[in-house]
C-alpha cells in the first residue's frame, strides 16, 4: 500500500517514489465493500443487453459452495458488507439457501439480483429464514407481449409479476429493476406504472449500457436524444406526482453516451467492488474479462493478496498509467479517464481516456453512435439474444478473424 | 416536541444498523448501499429498538455520555426529526 502524504520522498521505501511528479501519488487503496458473487452464467433469459462475456459458452465451470463461502469469509475481513448473488441466474444454483445462510451469518447485507423465473413462494420463504434481505427483480417491460419479445421467454412477464407480489408478501425490501433501452423508452410511463402498482421500494430506470451483448446489438437499444429527454420528463414527472403518497424512490439511469464527462467507473479501478465470476476469477468490474489483462483466481489465491497486490488489481489504480489527455486533466481525480471496459471495447487501447469524454480523440466513436440513434432504423443487422448457441457462433466468428489476422 | 419525547422509534425495514468491525463505525445497510455513521448517530441508533421512546432514549445517553452536557437533548431531537421526515432511516411505532 502506497503511504500518501509522506513527508520523505528521498526514501525509497515505497512504490511513491517511483511515482512521476507530474502525476499526483496512488491513493490508498479503499476496501472492498461490495462483493458481486456472479455464482452461474446459465439463466432461462436471453437478454440481448446481458453484461455477461460473449463467450460464456465457453465457461461452464462453477465454483463449489465450499469455495464460495470462503470467499465470503474473506472478503468479509477485508470489510466486505454488501454482497450480490448475481449471475446468469443464480436461482439455478440448489446451495443458494446455504451460500444466503453462510453470508448473512458473517454480517453481510445479502441482496439477490433475479430474473424472478422458477422463484416459488416456498423457495422465498427458505431464503428468508436463511436470512436474505432484499431481492430484486428485474422487468424487461410493462406488458407480457414485449417483456417476452425482449427476454426471449414466453412465459417470464406473469411468473415475474407473481414473483414482485410475493417478495412484497413476505416483507422484503424490493428492488425493481428495469434495463431501458430504444425498444422500452417510450413506454416508460408504463413501466413506472406497474412498478408502483407492485409497491416497489427502489425503482431502477437504468439505460443500457454497452458492454458485452449491450454493444454487439447497440444499434438496437441505444435510445435517441430525444427519446431519453422525454422519458427523464416523465420520471420527474411521476416522482412529483407520488412525492406524498409513495416512498417508492425512482432512480434513472442516463447512458453515458450522451455525457459530455465520463462516469467515474467503478469509483475508482479496485477501490470498492470485487466481482467474482462463476469459475472464481476475480475482476474489479463485471466487464473486467474482456480487457486484455491477466486476472487472479480464488481457487489459488487468497482474497487478500487479489485485492491489495495482484497484478490486475493494481493496473489501473493511480494515475501513472495515463496517457493523454487524461495525464495532464484536471479533471483525472473526479473520473479516473473513465470506463478502462469502454476504451477498449471501442478504441482497441484500455489505457486510452474513455470516448464518451469530449476531450477523447476518439469521441466521434461516441457522436456517430449518437447521430446513428436519431435514425427511425439505426440497426441494419438482426438483434442477437444472448443464448448458448449465439455465444458459441460469435466466439467461432472472433477465433477465424485472429486468425486471419 | 413532547409529543415527539414519547414517539418510539424503530428502524425502518429497508435498513438493517450494525457495527463494522473492519470499518471500526456503525453502518446503516439497505438494498445494494451503505452509509457510514459517525459515532453520535451510531451512539443513538444502538438504542432504537422499537420499545423505547425517545424520552428513554436521551435518559440512557445521558447515563452513557455524563460529560456530554445540555446540547445532548437538542441534538438527538434533531437527529430523530431528520431521520424520520428527510432520511426515512426511522419509523415511529
């Protein structure tokens, strides 16, 4: 750990002194207080925005409920309080009730994130014995026909409407969460209908963003400008209309493609969210595996040598590794250049300032996908859901074009 | 403000309070986030338990922090107002 505010620059006892003057010293690094346990990547949904890598496919391997509670033992000594039991799915996971018990026993504040599908009464009632504390339950759309279309499951709207009611029954806090996107925005109004109807707690608006799936079908979800402003109107429009009647708090989520700053990712490169992925690689965000970096493993090392001194925690921490313009920004300390996942997915160098920055040379990567969202057809190619079949297509379509490179 | 000495607090079912060991603070956590407390709030928080009215509340901070002096009454009241109206950390049986 770097000693920040040391008086004694001569001494080269630290990794500061190797620091460059024109770049302030490598912050302490901050505990890892959310821990995202993404326990499988299968799932019954096949939603073309997934975070989830391409070649999940490719993937299968799972940890064992022995390894992830160790993990959580872990992390829980490093100050780890919030942890996601994400995935794919992670209801398909049957030690779910024993990872729920074995992480709210070591004080953790435990949050299942759920497309809701197979979620019985009786399975919510264990969790809640088990002692889970909120579950959150995503909605593709407000209505059966599009939240089918869009998850690529016939039957999900009504099971996830019967699952909503059931967590509020039981007297969980409720999370309702909603990817909005070109195809959803419109209906907005809609959605936060049905997700006050369902008294939810927390409503999450939050626009796609375009990593992994998200970016191969951009064309398709990306909203217009105009689109976005309308639906922020109608979100503050139903936040001043429930303001004295509902606690039901509406939270949206603007796209960063149309910020004119990048969104300081992460609030800082592993400085507070751990993600472990089903297999136990460790990535310090949930796009972290399509970068072009080494990441460690839990199965062969320990939470805390990951966290404080492996080789892909510390790339991105500091400032050292800047290029311009982010070196000589003034503005580097508030956004650390942005998205490492986005510079790379879209201008090939993760070290590059993040396009979505207008000072980036690469912003009009940015503009162009803007100008393209104003089109009544943006996308030219069909959307590609995110199944077993398509994963193992576009890993065969990126191993020939290596190839022929 | 009498009325407000006999409100029982208890905290509200979206936030669970406990202590941080690593942190070494007291935290209030609700779904996917986390605030930090500094120790006056966690010091009156540690006694909501939804049977105690806030009378009963200042009477045992009193005990608690004999050196605390007359700002104690006033600041609990305020802590007590905001989290209920503004915060939503507390609910009043």
């Amino acid at each position: 750990m770097n000693c920040t505010g040391s008086i004694l620059p001569d001494v080269p006892n630290s990794a500061s002194e190797q620091q460059h003057a024109d770049v302030p010293p490598t912050p302490e690094t901050g505990q890892p207080l959310w821990l995202l346990a993404e326990l499988t990547y299968r799932c019954p949904l096949q939603c073309p925005y997934c975070s989830n890598p391409l070649d999940f496919e490719q993937r299968k391997q799972e940890l064992t409920t022995e390894q992830w509670i160790s993990v959580f033992e872990q992390a829980r000594r490093l100050g780890a309080a919030q942890l996601g039991f994400s995935g794919g799915e992670p209801l398909l996971r049957d030690d779910l009730e024993e990872l729920i018990r074995a992480a709210r026993d070591l004080g953790y504040y435990t949050n299942l994130i759920t497309s809701g599908m197979g979620l019985t009464y009786e399975r919510m009632q264990a969790f809640k014995e088990a002692g889970l504390d909120h579950i959150q339950v995503s909605f593709q759309a407000s209505n059966a026909e599009m939240n089918n279309y869009l998850s690529g499951n016939q039957r999900s709207f009504d099971e996830k409407l019967e699952v909503a009611r059931t967590v509020k029954a039981l007297g969980y806090p409720m999370v309702f969460n909603c990817v909005i996107h070109r195809e959803n925005i419109d209906q907005i109004d809609k959605i936060i209908e049905l997700s006050i109807e369902l008294e939810s707690d927390y409503v999450e608006l939050a626009t796609s963003q375009y990593y992994g799936w998200a970016l191969k079908n951009r064309d398709h979800l990306l909203p217009s400008k105009a689109q976005l402003v309308a639906a922020e109107a109608t979100t503050n429009r139903y936040r001043e209309q429930i303001k004295d009647t509902h606690r039901t708090k509406l939270i949206f989520v603007v796209p960063d493609y149309y910020e004119e700053r990048p969104k300081g990712c992460m609030n800082g490169w592993g400085n507070l969210f751990l993600t472990i992925t089903p297999d136990g690689t460790a990535l310090p965000c949930h796009s972290a595996r399509e970068l072009p970096i080494e990441f460690p493993n839990v199965a062969d090392t320990p939470v805390e040598e990951i966290w404080y001194r492996s080789k892909g925690f510390n790339h991105y921490r500091g400032y050292e590794w800047m290029k311009e313009p982010c070196r000589s920004c003034d503005e580097k300390e508030q956004d650390f250049g942005g998205c490492r996942c986005q510079a790379f997915a879209l201008t090939g160098d993760a070290d590059n300032a993040d396009p979505v920055c207008s000072k980036s040379p690469h912003r009009h990567l940015i503009t162009d996908a803007q100008a393209n969202a104003d089109k009544a057809q943006p996308a030219s190619e069909p959307l590609i859901y995110r199944n077993r079949k398509n994963s193992a297509q576009l890993i065969s379509v990126q191993q020939i074009e290596e190839e022929s490179v | 403000m009498d009325s407000l000495m006999q409100q029982t607090p208890a905290i509200n079912r979206l936030f669970r309070f406990q202590w941080e060991p690593a942190s070494h603070c007291h935290v209030l956590l609700y779904p996917e986030g986390m605030v930090r407390l500094n120790e006056s709030a966690g010091a009156i928080l540690t006694h909501v338990d939804g049977n105690r009215t806030i009378a009963q509340i200042i009477d045992q901070l009193k005990a608690d922090f004999p050196e605390a002096g007359d700002d104690l009454v006033q600041d609990v009241i305020d802590f007590f107002t905001e989290a209920h109206h503004e915060l939503h950390w507390i609910d009043f049986a």
